[in-house]
C-alpha cells in the first residue's frame, strides 16, 4: 500500500513530493468534533442533549427556531417567549435587547462577561453547586451578564470555551444560519458569564444578530482575550508608506 502511495507522486519533483500532505476524513465521534471541527447546530439538536453530556458546557443552552415561510412576502420566525420554552425553565428573560451587524468574511471575540461569585465564596465550589443542584430559578442574573442570541441573516460559526474555575476547559463548535436560510441550524444560544464566546462569519453576506443580556449594558462587563481580529492594524508595508 505505501508503494502505491507513493507511486501517486511519481509525476513530481521528488523534493515537492516529500511536502505532499492529504486531508484526513475519517470521521471522529459527535462529541469530539463539536470540541475540535465543529457541527451544524441542527446535528447537534437532533443527535440529543445526553451525547454530548461529557462536553457540553453547564448553563450553555441551544434550542430550535423555526422559520415560517410567506410566499411572496418573506419569513416569520419567533425569538422566544417569556412563558414557554428554554428561557421560561431557566427563568431568564432579558432586561435589555440589541442588534449587531457583521460584515461578510469578519469575525468578533473573543469576548467574555465577569461570572458572580458571593464573597468569601470559593469560585469552584460556586460554579458545582450552581449548575448541579441549584435550581435556574436562583441564578444571579441581575448580579452578571448572561447573553441570549438570535441570528436574521447570514451564516455564522460560534466558538465557545468554558473560563470558569474548577469547570474543565470544555469547547462547544458549532454552525448557525439567519432566518434568511431556513434549516435546522436556525436556533437561539444562550451563553452564561465566564464562558468566552467567538463568532466569525461565512462568506460576503452580512450578518445581523439580535441578542438579550440579562443586565443593560454595563462596559466593565466587556472582556476580551485574543480579539486582536476586531483591531487589525493595516499591513507593515502600508504602514512605512504612510509614515505610521
């Protein structure tokens, strides 16, 4: 087999072909790929809660949308109810709403909110109680900024790591379309503080997300860690020319 391998190449320059590297497609397991590659968020919903329980980050939530088509007028499609659905179980109904456009081939984060910890509380020992025994209910969302995200247009990849003390470095990767493209990858997010939150868009249309936060905004609320990509400088060249 290596010999046939290597017969492929045999067309090139011998020191061109040692560089020659292949794809690799062999599927990993769901679980591993939403932490590495990535899923479609309607792969994710569809594959069940429970898969992923090793890697799921605690207090992330990811729930459907649907999309009603009107022909010759366009789309409907609800965000969410305050009585019925996700944010009902967890009791979170935001107290400020907004809207963000991205432009296509952008990217914005990482960003991050502060999680509230009680003082002379240990953080981890917080964190445990709080998303395993705690009830939803008696979360502090008026003390720290929880986000629910929405997106009208455009096609976007999310990124999520886990910041929080004593909860494990966990990845959440997955693919979302705006109301623009109905699918099953049309969902609302919900991303709690200390878990740092990255979106980049696919392709040159533009994206529009609408988003709730569970306090008005607040901008001592608003880290960021490697977000660099929001504040690229113009390239080294340019910068000589223009005496910069």
């Amino acid at each position: 087999m290596k010999e046939e391998k290597d017969d492929l190449w045999r067309g090139l320059d011998p020191a061109l072909a040692k560089r020659i590297g292949t794809r690799d497609y062999e599927s990993a397991s769901l679980p591993e790929q939403l932490g590495t590659t990535g899923l479609e968020a309607g792969v994710l919903l569809a594959a069940g809660r429970e898969k992923f329980d090793e890697v799921w980050i605690p207090g992330v939530e990811i729930f459907p949308r649907r999309i009603y088509r009107q022909p010759f007028r366009g789309s409907f499609g609800e965000f969410a109810r305050r009585d019925e659905g996700i944010l009902s179980e967890i009791k979170l109904w935001p107290a400020q709403w907004s809207a963000a456009r991205m432009f296509g081939h952008t990217a914005k984060g990482f960003h991050v909110h502060p999680p509230f910890v009680p003082t002379g509380e240990s953080a981890a020992d917080y964190f445990a109680r709080q998303f395993k025994t705690a009830p939803a209910a008696e979360r502090p969302y008026s003390k720290e900024q929880w986000d629910v995200m929405f997106f009208v247009t455009g096609r976007l990849e999310m990124i999520l790591r886990d910041l929080r003390a004593g909860m494990g470095k966990r990845t959440m990767r997955f693919s979302i379309d705006g109301d623009n493209y109905r699918s099953a990858n049309n969902v609302g997010v919900v991303i709690p503080p200390g878990v740092a939150h990255a979106l980049r868009v696919e392709g040159s249309e533009d994206a529009i997300m609408v988003y709730g936060t569970s306090t008005s905004f607040r901008p001592e609320f608003e880290g960021r860690i490697g977000s660099e990509v929001e504040s690229a400088e113009l390239p080294e060249e340019w910068r000589q020319f223009l005496g910069m």
